[in-house]
C-alpha cells in the first residue's frame, strides 16, 4: 500500500502534464498515415514532374510503344499511299476523269488528318498530358471532325456523279468545272459543320485535352445537331438513297442469257465497275468512322484517364485506318491506278537519256508518256516503210515494178 500509494503521489504530476498537453493539442494536426509521406503536393509556381506526366493517363510502356508502332505503320501507309493517289492521277493521262477530281479531295483531307491530327494525339498520349496548350487542343480535335465531314460530302458528290452517268447520260454532265465547285461546296459545308468542334472542346488545363465531348447542354446539343445530323447523318441517308436507285437500275438494264444470267454492255460494266468502287468506298468510311461519333454522343466521363485514353486511342486507330486503306483500295479494285502507279515507276527507273517521250499538246492531256527506247528492234508499225508501201499499191501481176520499168526503157 504505502508502495502504490507513492508511486500515485509521483505520477499525479506527469499524467497532469500529458492531459494538458492533449486539451491544447489540435486534431488538424494530427500525422497521416506512412504510406502517403512521399505524395507531396507540388509548389504553386512548380510545374508537374516528368514521373507524375507519365503517370496521369495510366498507361504503361509496353501500351504506349505498341500504340506508337501502330500509329507509325498507319500514318507512314496514309501519307505515302495518299501522296501516291494525288501523284499517279497528276502524271497519268489514263486516270485524269471528272471523278477523280473528288478522289484528289479526299486524298488531301486525308492528307490533312495525318499532318494535322494524329501525330498531336500520339504525343499526348505518349506524354501523359497536353503539352500544346488549349488553341491547338481545339485545332486538332477540329481537324478530327473536318476530315470525315469533307469526305463524307465528297462521297455524296460522286454518288450524284454517278447516278447522272449511269442514268441520265445526256441531261446532265459534270464537267471539270463543276467538279472543281463540287468540291469547294464540299469543303465548306465539312468545315462549317465541323465549327463547334472549335468551342466545345479544349483544355480545362493546361495539360490536358478533353477527349469527348461535355455532357453540358451546349455539348449535347451541339454534337447531336452539327457533328452528328449535319455532318454524318443527312449526308450517309442522301449516300445511300444514290447508290440504291443506282443499282436499281443497274439491274433493270441488265438482260438475262440463255443460262439466266445476267449480262451488259462493255460500257455499261466499266461504269458499274467504278460504281462498285466508289461504293466500297462508302462502306469503307462509314464503318470505320461509325464508332467514333457513336462514342462521342454516349458522352462518357473523364473520370477514369486510363479508360477515357484507351477508348480514345481505340475509336481514334479504328478512324484513321480508313485513311490508310482508301490508297490499298484503289489499287486492288481500279486497274487504271495500277497503271499509273506502273507508268510512275518506269519513269523513275528510265533516265531521261534512255527513254523518249511523246508529248500531248492540248491543255489537259499536257502530259509525258515515257516509252523505253529499243533502236535496235524493227519497227512493228510499217506506216513509214516504204518498200512494203510500195508493194501494198503494186499491181497484182506487177510483182517487181522496178525491172518491169527497165525493160520498157530499154525497148525504147
């Protein structure tokens, strides 16, 4: 007892001490736990590490190398493949037509999304965070919706283009100059509708660019009237309404056989060849393009960057395949493009000391069609030949004309 009780007497001051010491004592104060001693915020005027730039979309390296060895095959096939459609169409007289007046427009716009789009989107996905500020976040997600508007008019252009070769040969013709206007209305209506993509996207920061569109009023709004009616919806309805009226009659002007097969005229199949084409072609588009306004009217939120970024990169790499695949397309199913693209490869593999070249003297035919020289082979062509001239016009029983006139004047 007397051991308790002094040992009460001296630990009445230091419990005292510690009661105190908890009263004054404020909870705000109070230590957070070990696991997040290392997250500290940054300093206001420090911009963002690099390790915390990476980490903020979520995606590991093994993602962002195979997204960058698949945007770098894609973008390397639809730059080259595009340039060689412009390039082939230039140089070959067999492909200069009215219609591919609109085949140059959609390989420049596909041309304009792989310079002006994708490798902006690689690199933010590959940085983690927008580092190009919020005017060009708005500039390339504006590219993003002018390249489908543009084709998708372009495309609308070649079905009216069609229908009247195909069905009123001789009411209406489109010239080149109306194909140049085609084209201009083309653009301009592509890059109208695609205006609102200038004010309903940008950066709410400084690193990053929105990847869909905003669940606000304006947004929904906008993306379903301008992005989606006006610039998907009324033009693929008026695509599709062509081509079935097309191949309606295509099947009415066909004649059954013997067999009950169906046959044409060779003018009419080569018309219905290119038809066929240029049909691919819409299909081509819209099912690439389809998942990409699908995702952007379901308006998801950006809550999660690591699932936000990789349903972006996947819509975005579906899209831009369309770009690649139009130039493959054009070489499997259009047979005047393969000659062009093999004229264009006998010129680069002819110097110019090797070869000669017959030139068309008219404006639109202004071209060079180089033919390997053979001085050593005979001609095939006997209009400049003129023993077999002569032969041609001698008589039938005249089979030497030269000694039969030497006989006479040695009669005389």
């Amino acid at each position: 007892l007397v051991f308790s009780h002094s040992m009460d007497n001296s630990s009445g001051p230091v419990l005292f001490i510690l009661l105190l010491m908890q009263n004054t004592s404020s909870p705000k104060a109070s230590f957070p736990p070990a696991g997040y001693e290392m997250a500290e915020l940054p300093a206001p005027g420090a911009g963002p590490s690099r390790n915390h730039s990476l980490l903020e979309y979520g995606l590991r390296p093994g993602e962002i190398a195979a997204a960058s060895v698949v945007w770098g095959v894609l973008w390397l096939i639809s730059v080259m493949g595009n340039f060689l459609v412009c390039l082939v169409i230039h140089r070959s007289r067999r492909t200069q037509s009215t219609t591919n007046y609109f085949v140059v427009s959609m390989a420049c716009a596909d041309l304009v999304s792989s310079v002006g789009s994708a490798p902006f989107l690689l690199l933010q996905l590959s940085c983690g965070r927008w580092v190009l500020g919020s005017g060009v976040c708005r500039l390339v997600r504006y590219i993003q919706y002018l390249t489908p508007g543009v084709q998708l008019y372009v495309l609308l252009a070649i079905s009216v283009d069609r229908c009247y070769t195909l069905i009123h040969p001789l009411n209406f013709r489109v010239s080149r100059e109306k194909a140049k206007r085609m084209t201009l209305v083309s653009w301009l209506c592509g890059a109208l509708f695609a205006s609102p993509a200038c004010f309903l996207y940008g950066s709410s920061s400084d690193h990053h660019c929105n990847f869909f569109l905003p669940s606000s009023e304006l947004g929904v709004t906008s993306g379903v009237i301008h992005l989606s009616v006006l610039l998907l919806l009324i033009p693929s309805l008026l695509i599709i309404c062509c081509y079935q009226k097309l191949f309606t009659y295509i099947w009415r002007s066909g004649t059954e056989d013997t067999a009950g097969r169906r046959t044409m005229n060779l003018v009419l199949r080569r018309k219905v060849k290119t038809a066929k084409l240029f049909f691919i072609l819409v299909l081509n588009f819209l099912l690439s393009w389809l998942p990409f306004f699908m995702v952007q009217l379901w308006h998801p939120q950006e809550t999660d960057y690591r699932k936000s970024s990789l349903l972006f990169l996947a819509i975005t790499w579906i899209s831009f395949s369309s770009s690649a695949s139009k130039p493959i397309l054009f070489y499997i199913y259009d047979a005047n493009f393969r000659s062009g693209m093999l004229e264009i490869c006998c010129m680069w593999k002819y110097p110019r000391s090797d070869i000669y070249a017959i030139t068309a003297s008219s404006r639109t035919a202004g071209n060079n069609h180089i033919i390997p020289a053979q001085p050593h082979q005979r001609l095939t062509c006997d209009a400049f030949n003129r023993e077999v001239k002569e032969h041609e016009h001698a008589r039938p029983g005249e089979s030497n004309p030269t000694n039969t006139f030497a006989k006479r004047f040695s009669l005389l």
